[in-house]
C-alpha cells in the first residue's frame, strides 16, 4: 500500500514467497486464498500493493498474454497491484531440500537472464502507471561459485544483458524497472562493502560497459547512465543484521557511492548475545533442514562465518564459536524476543526510523517467508493474520 507523509513515494508489502506454489496456477490461487484477508486487516480503503515472488516456471507461463490478461482482471477484483517481483529462486522454495540451491542458475547463467526478463514482461504489464518497479535477484552467486576464474566478468555481462532488457522495456512502454540484487551471507556480494566495490571494479570497467552500450545502443556514458538507473541493491535488514553491519551507515554508502536501492527488505534474524550450551536446543528448533542458515559469530577475533547452522553448532560442541551469534533465519518482526533466544529488530527500527527522517528506497517489503517451518509458538494466528500484523507494525513504526 502507498504510505502518505514520507519522503518519497513509498509502497509496503509483503513477499508471496511466503506461500507455496511453483506453478503460476498455484500462485493465482494462493492470491485469491490470502489477500482478501489481508487486506481487509491492513487496507481496507485502499488498494493493497503485493510484493509477487514467481519461480522460472510460473514467470514464463505469467508472461502469455491470455495470462496476463486474467492476471489484471484477478488484481482489479481483489483492489491490489504489484510494483515489485522477488526473482530470486528460480525452483521450489517450500516443503523440499532448498539450502544453497536457492541460488541457481545465478548470474553465470543465461537462463537466470531468462527469468529475469519473463518476470520483467509481467511487471511491465501490470505496473500502475506512475509507478516505478523492482525486481529483487540472487547476489551474483553462492560465494564458491562466485569466485571460479571469469564468473565475476560473467556475471557483469549477463547482468548488462538484463540492464539493457529493462531500458528497453522503459523505451517501450514509459514504465521504469530496477533489478536489485540482494546481498546475503556466504555470497558473491555478502556485504555493501562487497558490493560496492563489484559496482566500482566490475561492473564500471569499460570492457563491461561497453558491452552495454553495444546491446542498448547508446555511448559509454549513456552505459554508466542506464547502468545506474536499472541497477541497484536489495538491501535485506535481516541479512545486514547477520553480518553485523552498521545498517544505517551502509545504506548511507550507497547513496555516496550513487548506488540506487530499489528495495528494503524489512525483516529480523535470530540473536544470541551469547551461545551458551543451555541455548543449543533452542537454537535447534529453527535447523529446519529445508532452508540454509548462515550463521556469523563474533568473537575475541572477529568475525567466523558458518554456512549453515549445523556447522556452528558442531564448531561451538568442539569449544569454538564461542562470542555472539546471529543466524540467517527471518522471524516474526512484530516479536522483540524469542524467548530464550533473542532478534535483531533493533536493526530493523533502525532503518524504519531513517526511512521517517529521509528517502532510503520507494519499495518496502515485508519478507518472513519462514512462517512453515517455525516453532509452532511463534505461529500466533492464521498466516493470513500473522502476516498482517507484520505489515501493521512495520507501518506504524513508519509514520509514528
């Protein structure tokens, strides 16, 4: 929904990756099931904007112009609209083995250029006019496969690939989209600092922008131009939680470093101020098996880096990881704690409390797409119910 008395244009939802569905069949359904609920509680008098996740398979049936055309028809009935898409997992998200398949095919890959453009295709039909679009996206890679000889010049150049699509989608029908990518612990780009510096060592190098120019038919400084303009950050308040950044700060060096952030992902991760060995049951109950948890422990040394939860966990039985914990697994918002265990929405009020004094990005997307494999206490009603009040807090926290 567009939030009034901010800077900006701003629009908040939620992520549908947060229910299951790989079909574009399923995703329709599953719209019909949880919107009307949701926007009874949250947007009763106004249309309620969707944050619409679509796999490779659904992106590319969506696309169809039968499809379309029933997708309009269905956004109108139900009094919402969609200005972002999260094209991050290409297959299944919910009820299998996902861990660090989420990220495949990544940038190296020309069906990840694929997808990007059918999920562009069907923002650029449906994108309210006046409105800008975005598109959320893996963060180059999973951090091993991002760093085999050539795949960071590969990566730059299937991303001009989707840079040039989305100009041209601009040309065509006036309405702009960015594609985000969306940084995330154990990835090609983990950090702003990462990130950053693949935008100013990368992507800026005149061999990458001159391929650009090449495909979008303009000079290397029209290139550096559609470059920014297409291109940005994802910046996920869970994920910068993890790796204990200075949220505010680095959103702040972005901007310096004329980075758009097309999205705000406002989402919490686990804390543990300190793991004790009381605390290795509770930390269990979220080793869901079905998701990665990277987990990041700071300690007399610094920073050590797990891939997954068990990892940390078997470190700290052997006498090591000992020092605070955050783990990559997005919980309720509206939650301060955990019991036992603690969040990191202190981050995330952070941000919020920025977003009121200033522009950060004209996307905010509520992202808990755990809610399936929670601890069941943590499930307090219906996900429909939940979901809104995720929404509402997020909202109040906004214009207060």
């Amino acid at each position: 929904m567009k939030l009034d008395g901010l800077p900006g244009d701003v629009h908040l939802t939620y992520c549908t990756n947060i229910h299951a569905g790989e079909s574009w069949y399923d995703i329709v359904a599953s719209l019909d099931l949880h919107v009307p609920l949701i926007k009874a509680a949250v947007a009763p008098d106004c249309p309620l904007g969707i944050g619409l996740r679509l796999s490779g398979e659904a992106a590319a049936r969506a696309r169809e112009p039968d499809a379309l055309a029933a997708f309009r028809e269905q956004l109108t009935r139900l009094g919402a609209y969609v200005f972002t898409i999260n094209a991050f997992p290409f297959g299944p998200f919910h009820g299998v083995r996902v861990k660090e398949d989420v990220f495949l095919p990544d940038w190296r890959d020309a069906a990840r250029v694929k997808f990007t453009a059918d999920s562009a295709a069907v923002l650029a039909a449906v994108l309210p006019e006046g409105v800008d679009g975005s598109i959320s996206t893996v963060p180059g890679a999973f951090k091993p496969n991002g760093f085999i000889d050539g795949a960071a010049d590969l990566m730059a150049s299937n991303l001009m690939l989707a840079v040039a699509d989305l100009a041209m989608i601009e040309l065509r029908t006036g309405k702009r989209i960015a594609l985000a990518l969306e940084p995330e612990p154990c990835c090609f780009l983990e950090t702003t600092q990462e990130s950053i510096a693949f935008f100013e060592n990368v992507l800026l190098k005149p061999e990458i922008l001159g391929s650009l120019a090449a495909e979008a038919n303009v000079n290397q400084a029209g290139a550096e131009a559609l470059l920014r303009r297409h291109l940005g950050i994802c910046y996920d308040v869970c994920h910068g939680a993890v790796e204990y950044e200075d949220l505010v700060a680095e959103l702040g060096n972005l901007r310096r470093a004329g980075i758009t952030v097309p999205k705000v992902q406002l989402s919490a991760a686990i804390r543990l101020p300190a793991m004790t060995t009381e605390l290795v049951d509770a930390v269990m109950r979220y080793n869901d098996g079905v998701y990665l948890h990277q987990t990041i422990v700071r300690g007399a040394g610094g920073l050590t880096r797990y891939t997954d939860l068990p990892d940390a966990l078997a470190a700290f039985r052997d006498g090591r990881a000992q020092g605070e914990w955050r783990i990559h697994c997005h919980v309720p918002v509206f939650l301060a704690d955990l019991g036992e265990i603690g969040s990191t929405r202190a981050d995330l009020e952070s941000v919020l409390a920025m977003m009121r004094r200033g522009y950060v990005s004209s996307h905010l997307e509520v992202e808990t797409y755990t809610w399936d494999v929670l601890p069941q206490q943590w499930r307090t009603g219906s996900k429909a119910a939940d979901i809104a009040r995720e929404i509402a807090f997020c909202a109040r926290r906004l214009v207060e």
